[in-house]
C-alpha cells in the first residue's frame, strides 16, 4: 500500500509589514481560514524560499556507478570510474503574486455599526480569505500560458503544465521552468490524449498509466481529480469492493483508496481537451496520478493581511503571497486528459 510520507513544512517567515494592531487582529484569521479545510495545502509540503526566481535541479538520470561488483580484496583499490553523479538538469522558476485587495468606504463602516449591525471590516477580510483559498487551488491547475483561452501568464505553474507529454501538447507547454522540453524530453510526463474527443475513465486506463509511470521510476501516492470523475471511478468498482478502500491522510482527512492510493478531488481540476488545453469548467474532471515526494509548493512570501495609509474616504487592505508549485521530477507522476 503507498501511503503519504513526508515531514510537516518548516515554519515559513511572514515578509513585508502591516500596521501592527491590524496584524494582530486579523493574520492568525487569515492563515487558520486558510488552512482550514484545505486538503491540496495539506498534501503539498510547503517550503520557504529565499531569491527570486526560484532555481532548482530536476533529476534527470539515475547515477550510472549503480552497480553490482565482485568482492573486493585487500590490494583492490576503487577506480575512480566506480564514482559518478546523477543527472540533473539547472532550471528556475518565478514565484507567481497571488492578490486579494478590499475597499472598505467610512460610509459602510458607519452605515453597518450600531445596535445590530455587523463589523464590516471581519466580514470583507474574511470573505477575501475564501476568495484567495480558491484562487490558490484554481492556481493549482492553471497553465502558465497567455494565449491558451482562460488562462493566464501571471499563473503559477499548475499541475496540468507539467504534467504533458511530447505529442499533442501545445507549444504553450513546451517550455517547463525556461527549459524547452522538446530538447530535453526528460521533462515531459506520461499523459494519455484522446484528440480532444471525451472519453470514459478506465480500469485499464488509470492502470496502463500508473504501470508506465512505475517504470519510469514514479512510487504513486495520490489521485487527483474532481467528485463526478471520482464518482465514476467508483461506478467502475461498485462489484470490485477489494479495490476501494478508506484512509486517513494528514490534516484530518479521509479518502476512499484505488489499489491502496488515496484519491482527493477538487472542483477546480475539470476538464481539459487533449488537443487544445482549454479548460472546460463542470463535468468530469482530468485524473492525475501523483508522486508527492518530487512536488513541493515553494513560498517566498506566506499569505499576509497588509493595511494600506488611508486614501480620503476609503481604507484599502489586501492579501497577498508570493509562490510557487514545482516538480523536480515530472515523470514520476502522470495525466489522463478528454474524460467524459
């Protein structure tokens, strides 16, 4: 059975400044809102980050002196051809400007207080906190592209950028971290196309992908998709119970289970066509087979509440962070695109 192994994210620093008695009021608000009921904050470890753009090495090839040997003798000396690396390739990437700005005018905040009225201000900060969760888990699945329709270059580099094969993917997603990938193909993933024609989710499908990611070297712990394409998947095994399974998962979660790997779903990973990338809101969503221990969700600056000095009539407050997903090893995780 895979299960999710990793160690909490270190404490990250909260940068930037607020006036104080704001901060005090409202951030510890803002991340436990955050936080709370939030499975893909959960589930991607969290990491600071120092510099931007943010430059790693993604794994490319596994050291070449892995090897069996004959038993040494005393005189035996290691040649220095028994020593080597592995693979990696230098890449970087910037960290996307997730932002929430409110506008609070003295005539709400006069016309909402008194006997029965409501503190406005609570309420503006806390429905931005909803709208920057969503924004975060929309980012999630973006696609860091400007002419793709909906989506946007300001984007983090979501799931579905990364996890795209050689053919048919666009051009948009032919560049990974500033690296073009059709000259390193090392950076292309297992993804199954259907031409943009939709499709019904498989038993074979899910395994055919799972078994060719396993032998690029992928250990899967996690599904990804939405509840209608779970809900299928669920169908499909509805006489197969053995395979459908229940488990706990950081943060409190429960996740019914495919072969021992928990599946998560999210509205925001709907539909995307094969041949074009748009995405396609409602209805079943894509299925990501994942392998969490190369994913991390890397931070420079965590979600913070900011006031800004008074413009006339209006106080203005914003949320705002600085991040970023990546994937140090994007063939060990896998997509299944134009499911119906």
């Amino acid at each position: 059975m895979s299960t999710l192994q990793y160690g909490p994210s270190p404490n990250l620093p909260v940068l930037g400044a607020a006036r104080a008695e704001l901060n005090d009021l409202f951030d510890a608000a803002v991340t436990n809102q955050l936080n709370d009921d939030n499975l893909l904050r959960t589930l991607f470890r969290r990491m600071p980050q120092t510099g931007n753009p943010y430059g790693f090495r993604v794994r490319t090839a596994r050291n070449p002196t892995a090897l069996t040997q004959t038993e040494p003798t005393d005189s035996d000396a290691l040649p220095d051809s028994r020593f080597g690396n592995q693979t990696r390739l230098r890449v970087a990437e910037e960290a996307a400007i997730l932002f929430v700005g409110v506008s609070i005018t003295d005539y709400m905040l006069r016309s909402s207080s008194g006997a029965g009225g409501i503190d406005v201000m609570l309420e503006e900060i806390s429905d931005a906190t909803m709208d920057f969760r969503e924004l975060e888990e929309e980012n999630f699945f973006a696609i860091r592209s400007g002419t793709i329709a909906g989506e946007s270059a300001t984007s983090m580099v979501g799931i579905p950028h990364v996890l795209q094969d050689a053919t048919p993917t666009p051009t948009d997603t032919d560049t990974l971290y500033g690296v073009d990938r059709v000259a390193n193909p090392i950076l292309f993933a297992t993804a199954s196309y259907n031409g943009g024609t939709p499709r019904p989710i498989t038993q074979l499908l899910i395994d055919t992908n799972a078994r060719q990611t396993r032998d690029l070297g992928g250990k899967l712990n996690l599904y990804l998709t939405n509840e209608e394409t779970h809900d299928n998947v669920n169908n499909i095994f509805q006489g197969q119970q053995r395979f459908m399974n229940e488990v706990n998962v950081p943060g409190g979660f429960v996740l019914t289970t495919y072969r021992g790997i928990p599946i998560a779903t999210s509205v925001n990973c709907s539909s995307r066509d094969g041949a074009t990338l748009v995405n396609t809101p409602g209805g079943p969503g894509d299925w990501f087979g994942m392998d969490l221990r190369w994913w991390e969700m890397r931070v420079l600056k965590e979600a913070q509440l900011t006031d800004i000095a008074k413009d006339g009539p209006t106080a203005k407050r914003y949320i705002e962070a600085f991040q970023q997903l990546i994937c140090k090893r994007p063939n060990s995780s896998y997509a299944i695109y134009d499911l119906s």
